[in-house]
C-alpha cells in the first residue's frame, strides 16, 4: 500500500514541485507551493462543486425532510424509504459532501511528506524522473526572509481564519422557537455548524503552528480558494448576512411569514 502511494501521489507530486522550483523566476518556494495549491484545486473542482451544492440542496430541501417525519411519525422504515425517494428525485447523493475531503486527505498527506522531504533537502535525488533537473538543494526562504521550512505563528492564524470565513459561507441559521419540534433537528444542525465554526479555526491554529510553514501555507491558500469557490456556487458572502424582514422569521434558508 505505501509503495502505491508513493508511486502514485508522492513522486509525482513531488516531481512537480521540483520542476516548478526549477521554471520559477528566483526558485521562490511560495511561489511554487501557490502553484500547486491553485493546480490540486482545479484537479478537485468538479469534485467539490458537487459537494458544495450538495450542501446546499440538502439546506433547501430541510423543510419536505420535516414534512415527512410529520407524515410517518411512527414508521421509520416508510420514512427512511419517503427518503431516499425525495433524495432520488431531486437527484441528491446525501454521501457526496464527504468525498472531496476523502480524496484530499492523502493529498494532504503526500504533500506534507513531499514539502517535508524537498524544503529539507531530503531524498530529492532518488526521487526525481529522469528528465527532471535535480536541483541539488531547495531554499526554503519566500520572499527572500519567510523560512517555509519552518513552523510560523502568523501563516497559522492566517489559515484559521481562512478556515473561519469557510465554515461561515455554510453556516446553518438556527431555528426560531416558533419553530417547535420540527426545528429540533435544524436546531441540531445548526449547533453542529456553530460548533465547526469555531472548533475548525482553533484545531487549524494548533495544528499549523506545529507543522513546516509552507504546508500551513498550502492550506491557507487551499483554503481561501475553496471560500471563493463556496461563494460563487452559493451566492452567499461571509462577511454579509442580511436578517430577516421585520415579522419573518428563517427556517434553514426558508421565509417564514
């Protein structure tokens, strides 16, 4: 299994990061893990636009979910069955949101291990393709003073914040308590959110402070793509969210009058 992946996903990887060091005007190394980064997010561009607006239809279609528990209070199997019907025709795959995330994992993976081993100058010889240039040793500085080889505070609250803005972009509202029982379930979800809001940031911070710069700026600029991406395919800022009209109140995305 671990020679698959390094034959797969670790040297190709990090041939192309060694290219790019190569091509780059000054071998600045942020400018390559930028390379990659934008490259990765493009290769996941199908992928996570389903998974966003997977997301979304899931929030749209909340209140005939609460309908149907409504419906078949007492048979969890007619409900389970109502379900998946509702999911089929509105052509909805509950599982697809998670996907992305399970196929950038060992991405994520297989670029720690390659910034790890190039911004140290480990192993670059016996890893290369022979058509690429072994560049002997790779620099770690950016901008000619940012060490990427190197744990940074700053490049890790910069990505918890990065984190913040995307768990915002797909923040469940919580219900009104007008709402009653049916608004356990959004209410539930809401708190999830709530907690992902926060809970994400900080784990990033901890995390990135203890992890070489350039992977903590790999998923900073992963990141901020992805907000880009959730706001273009959602039409939602995270920096604005307008309330209610005055006698409204909202029901996972829903007007209520």
């Amino acid at each position: 299994m671990s020679a698959l992946f390094h034959t797969i996903l670790y040297q190709p990887i990090f041939n192309l990061f060694i290219f790019l060091y190569n091509v780059v005007p000054g071998h600045d190394v942020g400018i390559v893990i930028l390379i990659v980064t934008v490259l990765v997010r493009l290769a996941l561009y199908p992928l996570t636009t389903s998974s966003i607006k997977a997301q979304k239809s899931m929030s749209e279609l909340q209140p005939k979910l609460e309908a149907l528990k409504k419906q078949y209070p007492d048979d969890k199997q007619k409900q389970a069955q109502a379900t998946m019907e509702l999911y089929k025709t509105h052509k909805i795959n509950p599982l697809s949101s998670c996907l992305p995330m399970l196929i950038q994992l060992p991405i994520l993976l297989a670029l720690f291990w390659v910034m790890r081993d190039s911004l140290e100058s480990h192993n670059i010889a016996q890893n290369l393709y022979p058509f690429v240039v072994n560049p002997g040793t790779i620099n770690p500085l950016s901008l000619g003073f940012i060490n990427l080889a190197a744990p940074s505070v700053v490049l890790a609250v910069l990505a918890g914040l990065a984190q913040f803005l995307q768990a915002k972009t797909m923040t469940t509202k919580q219900p009104p308590k007008a709402a009653g029982e049916s608004g356990k379930d959004e209410g539930m979800a809401a708190m999830m959110n709530k907690q992902m809001l926060y809970m994400m940031p900080v784990l990033t911070v901890v995390i990135g402070i203890k992890f070489p710069a350039g992977l903590t700026l790999y998923w900073f600029l992963s990141t901020v793509l992805m907000v880009l991406q959730q706001m273009i395919i959602t039409k939602k800022s995270p920096f604005s969210n307008p309330p209610p009209a005055a006698g409204e109140n909202v029901i996972e995305g829903t007007i209520v009058k």
